[in-house]
C-alpha cells in the first residue's frame, strides 16, 4: 500500500499491516520461488519500504561513493548510502578475500540501519573483471564486435560477471553500446561497432551473460551506456556537442531498445550533449523516451560527478535516480536535493520513483535474502576454463587484412623468426585502457600471456626479440611486428591538438616497418588499437597485415591464428579509413557513403 493512501485507514492498523509485511520480506528475508508472482511480490515489497521512508533514506539510497575518500566510518549509517562503487584509487584489499571482506563489512553498516536496507556494489568491470589484476580479461568490445558471435560474448559476459562477484561487486557499468561515427574519439574500443545491428545483436547476448538469474551469486546488475550520441559527437570529443538527425537518433537509440526488452538493469547518461542540452539534464530524452516510451523500469545513473557537473536537481527532474556523489559531491547532493523537495522545485514523488528503480534491481538481486559475497566463487578468478574461452575470443576476433604470397600460415618450423616491437611482450600494453589501471598499464600483468609468448610456445625453430627494432636480425626468415597504441581511456585518447595519440602510427613504429620489409623477404604486421588507424602505407609495405584490437590477457591465441592452428574468422565492425584527410567532423564509416573507406564494414580474409 501507497504512503499516499495513509489518511484514508486507521494509521496504526496501516502501520501495523505495514510491518507485517516489512518483517516478513526484510527481517526474515523471504525468497521468492520461481512459480511465484515475482512482479507483483516486487512492486508490494517496494510500496512497504518506500510508506517507512524519510526524506533522508531516500536521498541516501540515491546516492553513490567510493569506498575511499568519499566516506569514513560511520558514513554509509549516517547519508543513507545506496550504493557503493571502486574507481581508480586505493583497492579494497591485497586479494580477493580481503575486497569481499571489506565490502562485506560496508554491507553490515548497511544492513544496520533502521530499514536494513543492503548496497549496490559497482566497478567498470568492460572487459573482464579488468580492476582486479590476476582475472580473466578478454578482448575489449571492439575486439568482441570483430568476432560477431554472439554467444561467444554471452558466454564472455558470464565469466566477467562471475568473476566481478567473486571480488565482491554485485553490478557492473557495461556493457557499452555506442555507436563510434569518427575513430579520433577516444572510447572507440569500449563500443561493439559502427553497425546498428550488429550493436543490437551483441548487447542483447552480453546483458543476458551478466544478468542471467540475478537470484544467482554468480550474476550481476550490467549497464548500459553511455545514454545517449557519446560516440558520435563532432569531431569525436569526448563530451562534446551530437548534432544528428532524426534517423541517426533512432538508429543510436536502437540498442537501447534491445537491452531495455532484456531487462537490463541499470542505464548510464553520457557526457555529450544533444540539441545544446547535457543529456543528464534531457528529459525528453531520459523520461519520455527512454522511461516512459521504452518502458524502462531500471535505475538510470549519473556518470563521474553528474551532479555539480550538469545541473545538481535539474537532472533529477529529468530523471536521473541516482547520483555517483563523488570527489566532494556527497553532502552538496544530499543538501541540495533536499532543499529542492522542501520548497517544491523538486517533487517528492520523483524521488519515490528513483528509489522505487533502485529498490527493485536490489530485490531483483537478490540482496536483502543473500547480501554478502559468495566466497566459493574466489578461486573461479583467472581460472584454465575462463582463459580458454577468452583465448577463443582473441582467435575469432583477428581480421586478416593481407595476405599475399602465401605469408601466413606460418610454417612452425622456420630456421628463424624475428619478433620486433615492444608490445609483443607487453601484455599491458595489448589489452589497453580499463586494464588493471583506469588508463591501463604500460607492463606485464599477472595471469597473462603475450603475443611473443604464443610464438616461442609454438614456434620449433630459433625465435629472436629486437624488441626496439634497433637489433637488425635480417638474417630472419620471417619478421613478426607488432605496433599500435599505447593504453588510454575516455577523453585522454581523443585524438585532436590536445592529446598525444594520432590516427597514424608512430615514426618509431612505422621505422619498424619500413626497415624490416627492405631487409626481410616475410613481413607479417600485427596492428594492436583500440581503432581502425590509416595504416595504408605499411600495409602496403607488409605480406601480411591483421588488425588484432586489444586481445586482453590470452595474447597467445594471436600465434595460435598465424600458424594455422586456427583459421581467421574475425571481419571489421568499423569501416578502415584510407586516409587522414578523409577525417573531419566525421569519418569513414558506415553512415557516410561520401568517403570510400580503405576497406569496408564487414571485410576479412581467411586462410
């Protein structure tokens, strides 16, 4: 029963059925069976704990913090907390048992409160469990895209999310469903294609590997984002102005269209902007549209610092549930949202329906029976099963762009191969951004194999590594070169005036290139990137040239591939631009029959 309906019964009979049923579904955490009417059990659930709510609980379960630096002691009791994300910073222990161990202990200040109440634990978990070093990571989405199997990335998604349960989290912000128009935007990789359809097909099958049964411990909450035009902003700038039509719209919104019909969960607001409004502050866009036409009934979430950023209560009037209060944000959220319900700019009952979303995925998890970690997932993480299936994605991702006189496969009993390029035995370095670190890490990480690793585990004669190029091994029979770019995430690897990264390749590494291929009768070219890059001279300069994304841990699956092990499979989700001119408020691609890309959509080789 409604708050709302209160004046019309005997407040203390209300009071008295109302905790009745509070008791029964909290207290004594009651579990709803699969016969039973789980909608409707849901709604009576979350219209019994909204009638006991104050002003503050509510206001404190649309909140979002860090474990660190945003609280201390006492804090989750105190605000309210809802919920509780890890982001770049101190981690939450040496091990997995030590981050269940201190969520778990968050989880019980929680569960102290008067309504008992449990918390959502977030982490940009994108491609793996990548915060946690020592997890399985596969290939980034571009990567996943490439491979166009959607049951290969269901069943990715529910190694990610077992994996993410096992160090303590219950919801992920992923997966990313944008749709890239222009490869200088610095989060290509994060998205599955330029391709509508493809991008539909592909969100449907990862939102049902995560969530799965959220009843189960071993699903979790997934997100998609970023809502909506992030990736198809002027010039690709992170957070820029999305001047699009109507058609183009609709085609952006399409896969938010598939993800809502799988119940997914939660939806994250971008950063860019559409018709000169922020899209946290887009109403039209996030009720009408996304709420009301597309009948979404999840949480739609703020991303970093939404609040102070776009609008503090603006946003919540145009329908953002809830808030990441984050780097100081906290008490001016909390104060300010309050303020706004006390003299009306806000109506309380916009805030019974951001709580209502949160309150439901938190019953649809499962949370108030099963709150905890479970510990038995711990030894899942990284595990031989979980790396092979990973190991099949880096294998069907690869797009054969090349190949002439016969180049690959390579015979594994070649007199002498040369490996040249520091990202070949850099596994850091070829999984990319969201990779251990925010913007990744330039070394090796534990778990993980490289790309030279493969080679030398396959390869029966002499492997040599010039790892600089600076060795000359041009007595080799074959030249192996891996180049591409180094880690970056969100607007660090935008490519304009500001940024250091480019649409072509380094001098050095194009050197690599262009020194092997005048010495070395074989020239096989690995390219690892985040994007489509305007390679056309080296391709030319190469025997063989494959596009590998950033494969993430199993690197050895590249090697698998160029001996033969394997066939190629992988064909581009983005059009390959041929030149850097064709680059200007948008680039070669699927969308822009102007510009004749180097190849197209959809293009790749096999054996």
């Amino acid at each position: 029963m409604k708050a709302s309906s209160i004046s019309k019964y005997n407040f203390t009979l209300l009071y008295f059925l109302i905790g009745i049923s509070f008791f029964y579904s909290i207290s004594c955490k009651q579990v709803l069976k699969p016969t039973e009417d789980y909608d409707s059990l849901t709604e009576s659930k979350i219209d019994s704990i909204l009638s006991l709510m104050t002003l503050e609980e509510k206001i404190g379960q649309m909140s979002q913090v860090r474990h660190f630096s945003d609280i201390e002691k006492g804090d989750i009791t105190k605000h309210h907390i809802g919920s509780v994300i890890h982001t770049q910073g101190p981690l939450p222990g040496k091990n997995a048992q030590e981050w269940q161990a201190k969520f778990t202990k968050l989880q019980n200040e929680a569960l102290s409160t008067r309504l008992g109440i449990p918390l959502l634990f977030a982490v940009d978990a994108v491609h793996g469990q990548n915060t946690y070093e020592g997890a399985t990571i596969f290939p980034h989405n571009i990567g996943m895209g490439a491979t166009g199997n959607a049951k290969l990335v269901e069943e990715s998604a529910q190694i990610t999310a077992k994996e993410t349960q096992a160090t303590g989290f219950n919801w992920t912000f992923s997966p990313c469903i944008a749709i890239p128009y222009n490869e200088k935007w610095g989060r290509v990789y994060e998205a599955y294609s330029e391709s509508p359809e493809l991008t539909s097909e592909l969100v449907k099958s990862s939102v049902k590997g995560h969530q799965g049964d959220l009843r189960k411990k071993h699903t979790v909450l997934a997100t998609a984002k970023h809502f909506i035009g992030d990736g198809s902003t002027d010039y690709g700038r992170e957070g820029g102005d999305t001047n699009i039509g109507k058609h183009q719209l609709e085609q952006l919104l399409f896969p938010y269209r598939k993800a809502v019909e799988q119940d997914i969960g939660a939806i994250m607001v971008s950063f860019n902007s559409i018709d000169g409004i922020n899209m946290h502050a887009h109403k039209i866009l996030i009720t009408d549209s996304l709420k009301n036409s597309m009948n979404f009934n999840g949480i739609v979430v703020t991303d970093w610092k939404g609040y102070s950023r776009f609008g503090q209560n603006e946003i919540i009037n145009a329908g953002v549930d809830m808030v990441m209060a984050v780097d100081g944000d906290l008490d001016m959220f909390q104060n300010g949202l309050r303020d706004g319900v006390k003299n009306g700019s806000v109506s309380e009952n916009r805030l019974n329906d951001a709580v209502r979303r949160i309150l439901r995925q938190k019953l649809r998890l499962g949370l108030f029976k099963n709150p905890f970690p479970d510990s038995t997932l711990i030894k899942d993480i990284g595990s031989p099963a979980h790396r092979n299936k990973a190991r099949q994605a880096v294998i069907e991702s690869l797009v054969l762009l090349k190949n002439e006189n016969k180049a690959l496969p390579l015979n594994k009993n070649l007199s002498k191969i040369v490996v040249v390029g520091e990202h070949a035995d850099n596994t850091g370095l070829q999984s990319g951004g969201w990779t251990v670190e925010w913007q990744g890490v330039h070394r090796n990480y534990e778990g993980a194999t490289s790309i030279l690793e493969g080679i030398k585990n396959i390869a029966e004669g002499e492997v040599v590594y010039d790892q600089l190029g600076t060795r000359e091994y041009y007595d080799a029979d074959t030249a192996i070169i891996v180049v591409g770019e180094t880690p970056y995430a969100e607007y660090f690897g935008d490519i304009n005036g500001e940024t250091k990264y480019k649409l072509e390749l380094s001098k050095k590494h194009q050197d690599y290139i262009k020194k092997y291929s005048e010495k070395v009768s074989n020239i096989i070219v690995i390219l690892v990137s985040g994007r489509p890059l305007v390679v056309t001279k080296q391709i030319e300069q190469s025997d063989a040239f494959i596009a590998a994304w950033l494969p993430g841990s199993e690197g050895d699956g590249i090697a698998q591939v160029i001996f033969g092990e394997y066939n190629f499979k992988g064909k581009l989700p983005h059009s390959w631009p041929k030149s850097v001119k064709d680059f200007g408020k948008y680039g070669p691609n699927f969308w822009d029959s102007s510009v004749e890309p180097l190849f197209k959509f959809g293009y790749g080789l096999e054996y």
